[in-house]
C-alpha cells in the first residue's frame, strides 16, 4: 500500500522490498492506513516541489527516521532524545562518539511533525494523549512537547533513556521533561541558560553567560556519559563540526540562492525539509549532504531557466517562523502571489560571521546558538532587520505560533521596529508551528490575501 | 476607567481586620506614602522598581540612598485587556498586567519609577523588561536567575548582583560601601524576622491572624519606609501574642502557586468567607519571602547570593523541582494543613505542569486534598471560582477529599 508513497520519497523498490517488514511494523504501531498513506501521496504532491531529486532524498530521510524511532526500542539496546531548541552539534557529537547499533539518537517530537503531520496530517491523537498526561490544553503548552509526550505515552515511540534538553530559548522544552522525569522516571539533562541580556547589549555578549553556557554543556556531557556509559571524543566533535560546517555553508547558499532569485524557484515549504534536518541528528549525514548538493543544483537549473512557483516581479516578503506540521500554510502565501525570500531562521546573517572572544570556542562546544536569537529581544529584532535588508523585500509576515513564550515579547516589538526603520508594512499573523488545531487557515488566507493586494499596490505605485 | 491607586489596598488593613493602634499607625502612613514618596522623588531620592520573585536584594537599592519599590500590582481586568495592544495574551496575566499598568498611565508608583530592575527568572518576566524598554522607554536593568542551583549557577546570580550592584552605583552616584550595605542588611533582617514570627503564629489551632491579614501585611512591606513599617511590626507581633483566638476554627490551608499580587484577595476572601483558614501561602511572586535571612560572616556580596538564590525556596520552573514540592510537603504538615489550594494564573505555564505531578505526590506523602484553580483576572471567574472553593471547604468540613 505504501510503495508509490516511499518512491516519492526517493526510496528505491529494493530498498523498499528489504524494509518491508520493518516498515510493516511501524506503520501498524503508528496506525497508518491505506487512507492515510493516500492522503500522504495527495499533501506531497500538493504542497512540496516532489518533482525535484533533491526534496524527494530529504522526504526520504524523515520516513527511515520514522521507522527507526518506531522500532528503536527492540534495535538498540539505548536510546537518546532531544528536540528544538536543543542545537544539532552537542547532540551529534554524542551520537557519534557511540556505536550505531548500540544506541538511537532522535528529535522525535521533530519527525512525528515532518512525517505524521506534514505528510500524514494525522498529529491529532498524539496532541489530545499529550494533553491527558500532564500538558493540557488550553494553557498555551508547546505543541511539539505535547505530541512526543503523547507518542510515549500513547506506546508508539518508546521512552529514552536519557533525554538532553535546552531551557536557552525558551522554558517550556525542560519544563515537560520534569515532568517526563517526575512521572516516568527518565533521567533529563538539560542545557540551561538565562536571557538576561539588557537592551542596548547586542551583539556584545555577556562573559559570565557565556561561561555559564559552557559549564553547562560539560554538564550535560557528563551526564550522558554517565547514563549511556559511553566517552565522548574529540573526533566525534571535529567530525560533527566538519559535517555541521559544510551542511550549513551549502544550506547557506541555497537560502541566499532561492532569496535573491526572481521569480521564487521552489516553495519555501520544500526548504524547510532540509532546515529541519539540521536539528535532527540522522546518521545519514552523507544522505543529506548529498540531497542538499542535489538540491541546489536542481534549484540552480530552475533559477537559469526563469522557472518558478509565484509570478516574475511578485512583492517579496521575509516571514518568521515555518509550521512544520503544515506546509499548506507557507503555500497559501506563495499562492496569493507573494514571494518568500526569506524565513527565520534559515539564513544566518553577519552577526554569526562577527569574530568575538568566545565566538569560535562557543561554536565549537555547541553553544554558539545560546547567543543569537535567544540573546535578547534586542538581538530578535536586529536579525529580524537584517533579514528583511540582505534581501530587500517589500513586507514582512510576522508569524508567531502560539504559546511561544520566547517569541511573544518580540511580536508587537519587531513591527513597529521594521515598519519604523524600513518603511515597510509588517502584518502579524497567529498561528501555530506544531498544532494545526490553534488556527484557521481560512481566516490567515483572508488577511494573507488583503496584505498581498496592499504590497501589490505599493510595488505598482513605486515603480509608477 | 479609573483604577484605584496601589496604596489604598494596603491602608484597608486596619479599618477591616484588625483593631490594633500598630495597624492603624501602618493605615495611615501607607495612606500617605505615595505623596512621601513623591516628595522624596523631588528632591533627588531615586525610586528603583522591581519584578517581584524575590530575587532582587532590597538591601543593595537601600545601601544606595534610593528606594525600593516592588511592582506587585495586581487582580484587576483592566490592564489585562491593555496589554493586548503590546503582547500576545499567553503570556502569564500578572505579567500581562505589570504592561498594562504602565501603559495605562494611572497608576502613579508604576510611572514614578526612576529604574526598573528586572531579575529574568522566565520569559514572562523577561517580557514586562522588553515593553518597558520599547515601548514606556523605560529605563530597565536585568539580571539572570538561572533554573538550577549547582557552583556554576550560583556563580552565575552572584556575578548578576555585582553587575546590579555597579548599575545602581552610576545611576544613583552613590557608592554602596560595606557598611551601608551591612546596616540595609541588619534593617532588612529585622523586618523578615518580624514576618516570620507574625506567620508562625498561625500554626497554632486557632491563627490570631488571617491569611488576608497576613498577606496585606506582607504586601505593605514593599512599598512602606522600613522604619515604620518594623515598628509597626514589632507592636503587631507583641499584640497577636497575647490576643485571645478570635479565628472560628475551620479547615486549615496551604495557599500556593504562582503569584499572589497586591489587590488579587479573592481567593482568600472567597477561602475564608467559606469558613476556611489560610495558615500558610507559598508564591513564587507576589509575597515577599520572610523565612530566610542573610548570613553576613563572609564575603557581603556572597551572603546576599546565598540568601537570595541558594537558600530561596524555588519556584516551579527551577529543576530539580522536587526542591518546591518538599517544600510544600513539609510547610503542610509544620502547619497541620487540611487541604491545598494550588492558584495559578494563566499561560504559567510552569505551574500548570507541576501541579500535575504534585497532586499525585501529595495523595501518596500527606493524603490530603488539592484544588487546582486558575484565573485571569476576569470578573466573571469569580463565580464559578466561588463554587469550587465553597465545594472544596465543605468537602475538607465533612471528612473528605483524601
């Protein structure tokens, strides 16, 4: 039943015959159907650029992920988890200093969203199980906490035995794993930190913060080879940061690539795949290098040939945030004509290029992340600037998802400052990055649509 | 709309509860505090505001020359609505408010504030920081609390407070020197041991003193000159020593959660009106913290991190979180509780998901009920609110709920 599904997920049929077995589990455990798998074929070719290489390799990675976090409790003897906003390298570094067979490294809560709710658009049970279990609804709890909660609870993925988490961006991700903790029994690490900085600090940073990110990460270090006794190594962390290095400079390009291109070659919603897996420790890392290679190039073809998905000459917009459960959302933009230059936060501007004392040093423990974004509101709103100026759009959509805490200050913040310094309009949009439930699309296509007819009108009065 | 002024709350004190000259004393001057405070203003004396959580040392503002004023406005649905326009609502209502007073413009000590000091605990506290700066213009300072007590963390607040310390010495241009901090010390000590001789009267069967009486006292201490207000206590302890139980004997209450702000009395008139006795109250804000001190025999700066971080009981957010629980475990059977009253307030997130677990905890150590309530500061909570702690007493009165 599932075949044409995997193939469009660039999986080849023997592969496809040699998994079947496993995939036949999963999908059972997970309570996938022909319907949903019909469904998944339909929202594939509906939402993402599927016709190109590149994308259908990344699609592919999230569906052996699925089927891996599934089974990972009867194929390996322990398992780690993590998920947003815990930083890629730490956690790669630790996967790759353990043997593959031995233990599972995930993000679940990251694959259940870019599988079962953007291809399967079946997150439902695992929110409302989530929800039941100590997360309710109603409270403004993190989507993407409630549905992994709700997958172990639920007995679809197995519990860890070791979840490393980061309370840098925002508090709720280790407020659930006290819970998982206290209920469960799963020992939690987390990487803590506090964002104190005051205004007018960014982009300086704070020696004592800095230090404080570190004894931190050695904390964590220590405690994941405490609990899954195995040593971290110094070759782990340069193969990590290598990998980390070339994935990101390439995943650079193509964001400026795709950015600075007119028309729009590939949706923005095709992209986030490949973003995402940056916080996702796959072992595939040759896998999804070679995808984003692939995609580039394909991009690159399309870019040449003046091939796109949104109108030559449409009114660019820079939008915060990417619903990863939903990637009708980001199409519905592209539909009223407007195009995506740019996300938040795909591409990384000047100030991680910026040499500072502990830049190096930070980036190279894996708490370079714990210094941007999260650094203050100040710093949300100046890289907020600097996306909209690198690539000259005509509006930005300020979309926050609901229960962000971290991004609620900056919402009202970052409007009035755009619309202030760049004279541009900013339309503030509330939505949901992990729920689908906490929004209607009809009603953000309506307002969408108004935003899109007035930037329409402003281009047509400049070029006049 | 008008709102009713910060003061008028606190001056209720006497004319409702307690008939005691100490109270009537603390009325007046608390009614007059605002024009002291004014005139104070005018003739240099800074005023530094602070997010309450009991993390910023009232002591350094003092050694200063300036004064400390706690922003614990709160229980009113007004401000709420205000902060709409700055803020999406998910973020915790007393945050939401501390914007919304400001924005409003009619509360006068929220505009008089020459500094805001803001000890980030979470990113709803972090947020009251970012609308002051942006949008009231504000002068803001903040410091981190970290979610975790180990050397790195403590070290961490530690180098906070010097960092708070250098703050008010340029804004004020007074040097906090040794002694002047040792002195704000000894008068801070004072009034904290007042409190806790005050509260500790109420483990007894029959408290001399109600939770709302209590809880006003402890919210005048933000805003009262330390003088007074230590007189004022030590008149009111000596007093409530010898005063006969007047209390009618209820079931006894172990009030908790998130914050209990200054003019947010309604779940303990609606608790007391029902028949039930507030004994005890632990908020992560709100209230100021009385049961510790600071142990000056060492480094002064050290003593005042240790008092404020490692010794401070700590909220919801704070890992590992069974510290609190313990807490609240030992503070209900040291005050022979019946029952608890866990009162949160929306989108804290933090309390929501503790008071899952905790519930389970509290069955198993001490079996004794919980109510789990939640408000908005929305008028027409208090309805429904009403019936369930109405509901809870009488549960508690017959024998029940364990």
């Amino acid at each position: 039943m599932y075949t044409e599904l995997f193939k469009l997920c660039s999986v080849e049929p023997d592969e496809i015959e040699r998994e079947r077995p496993r995939i036949d589990k999963a999908f059972k455990i997970l309570g996938i159907g022909e319907e949903d798998v019909k469904r998944g074929e339909k929202r594939l070719r509906q939402y993402l650029d599927v016709e190109l290489l590149g994308v259908r390799r990344f699609l592919g990675i999230w569906m052996r992920e699925l089927v891996n976090l599934v089974l990972a409790r009867e194929e390996h003897e322990k398992i780690v988890y993590s998920d947003f906003p815990m930083e890629l390298r730490p956690l790669m570094s630790m996967m790759l200093s353990t043997d593959e067979r031995e233990v599972y490294f995930a993000t679940p809560g990251q694959i259940i969203n870019m599988t079962i709710g953007q291809i399967f658009d079946k997150l439902t049970p695992f929110l409302e199980a989530g929800e039941e279990s100590g997360l309710p609804p109603g409270a403004a709890h993190c989507a993407l906490y409630q549905t992994r909660l709700g997958a172990m609870v639920n007995g679809v993925i197995p519990f860890p035995d070791l979840s490393v988490i980061a309370s840098y961006h925002c508090d709720q991700p280790s407020e659930a794993e006290e819970l998982l903790h206290e209920v469960y029994g799963v020992p939690v690490a987390h990487l803590d930190s506090c964002p104190d900085a005051n205004w007018g600090d960014w982009p300086k940073f704070n020696d004592h913060r800095v230090r404080y990110c570190a004894s931190q990460a050695r904390k964590l270090f220590e405690t994941f080879e405490k609990v899954i006794g195995c040593q971290m190594t110094e070759e782990a962390i340069h193969a990590t940061n290598r990998a980390n290095a070339i994935y990101r400079l390439k995943f650079q390009q193509l964001v400026e690539l795709i950015g600075h291109a007119d028309p729009q070659p590939i949706s923005q919603a095709s992209l986030a795949h490949a973003f995402f897996l940056n916080s996702m420790p796959t072992r595939d890392i040759e896998g999804k290098q070679e995808a984003l290679e692939i995609l580039y190039e394909e991009v690159q073809q399309r870019v040449d040939q003046g091939k796109g998905i949104v109108e030559k000459g449409a009114p660019g917009v820079f939008c915060t945030a990417t619903i990863s459960v939903d990637p009708s959302i980001t199409r519905m933009i592209e539909q009223t004509g407007l195009a995506i230059r740019v996300q938040i936060p795909f591409w990384l501007g000047p100030w991680v290029l910026t040499k500072h004392p502990y830049r190096d040093w930070a980036d190279r423990i894996g708490v370079g992340p714990c210094l941007d974004i999260p650094h203050s509101c100040e710093a949300h709103v100046a890289i907020n600037l600097e996306n909209c100026k690198a690539f000259n759009v005509d509006g930005a959509i300020n979309f926050y998802p609901f229960s962000c805490r971290e991004w609620a200050a900056t919402v009202m913040i970052t409007k009035k400052a755009i619309e202030k310094e760049l004279g541009i309009p900013v339309l503030i949009l509330e939505g949901d990055c992990y729920d689908t439930r906490n929004y209607s699309a009809g009603q953000l296509r309506t307002r969408v649509e108004t935003f899109a007819e007035l930037l329409r009108a402003a281009k047509a009065a400049k070029a006049a | 709309m008008k709102l009713t002024q910060v003061m008028p709350h606190v001056s209720m004190l006497s004319q409702r509860y307690l008939s005691m000259e100490a109270m009537k004393v603390l009325s007046d001057h608390m009614a007059t505090r605002l024009t002291e405070l004014t005139r104070m203003r005018e003739k240099g004396t800074k005023l530094i505001g602070y997010a309450p959580g009991g993390y910023m040392p009232e002591e350094l503002v003092y050694a200063c020359e300036a004064v400390p004023v706690g922003l614990i406005r709160g229980g009113d649905p007004e401000p709420v609505a205000e902060s709409a326009a700055y803020v999406p609502r998910f973020i915790d209502t007393f945050c939401r408010s501390q914007i919304g007073y400001r924005m409003l413009g009619e509360e006068p000590l929220y505009q008089m504030i020459d500094l805001l000091v803001v000890p980030v605990t979470d990113h709803n506290i972090k947020a009251i920081a970012d609308c002051f700066n942006f949008f009231a213009d504000a002068n803001v300072f903040r410091f981190g609390v970290p979610h975790q007590k180990d050397e790195h963390a403590f070290e961490y607040y530690l180098a906070g407070l010097h960092q708070l310390k250098e703050k008010l010495e340029e804004f004020t241009g007074n040097k906090i020197e040794n002694v002047r901090l040792r002195e704000a010390i000894d008068l801070c000590n004072r009034m904290r041991g007042l409190l806790k001789e005050i509260s500790l009267l109420r483990g007894s069967e029959r408290p001399p003193i109600t939770g709302r009486e209590f809880v006003k006292l402890n919210h005048a201490s933000f805003y009262a000159d330390k003088t007074v207000f230590i007189d004022a206590l030590e008149s009111i302890h000596q007093e409530l020593r010898e005063k006969p139980p007047s209390s009618p004997k209820g079931p006894r209450i172990l009030l908790t959660g998130s914050t209990l702000a200054m003019g947010d009395y309604k779940v303990l008139e609606m608790a007391e009106e029902a028949g039930a006795s507030i004994v005890i109250e632990e908020f992560a804000e709100g209230i100021r913290h009385y049961w510790e001190n600071v142990h000056v025999d060492g480094d002064i700066m050290e003593a005042l991190a240790d008092r404020y971080f490692r010794r401070r009981v700590p909220p919801a957010w704070f890992r590992p979180s069974r510290e609190r629980l313990d807490y609240l475990i030992e503070l209900a059977k040291d005050f022979n509780v019946d029952g608890i009253i866990w009162y949160q307030l929306m989108y804290r997130s933090s309390y929501d998901v503790q008071a899952y677990y905790f519930e389970r905890i509290l069955k198993n150590e001490l079996d004794i009920p919980m109510l789990k309530i939640e408000s908005d500061y929305d008028v027409s909570e208090r309805g429904p609110l009403r019936t369930r702690i109405e509901t809870f007493v009488e549960i508690i009165k017959a024998g029940g709920g364990s």
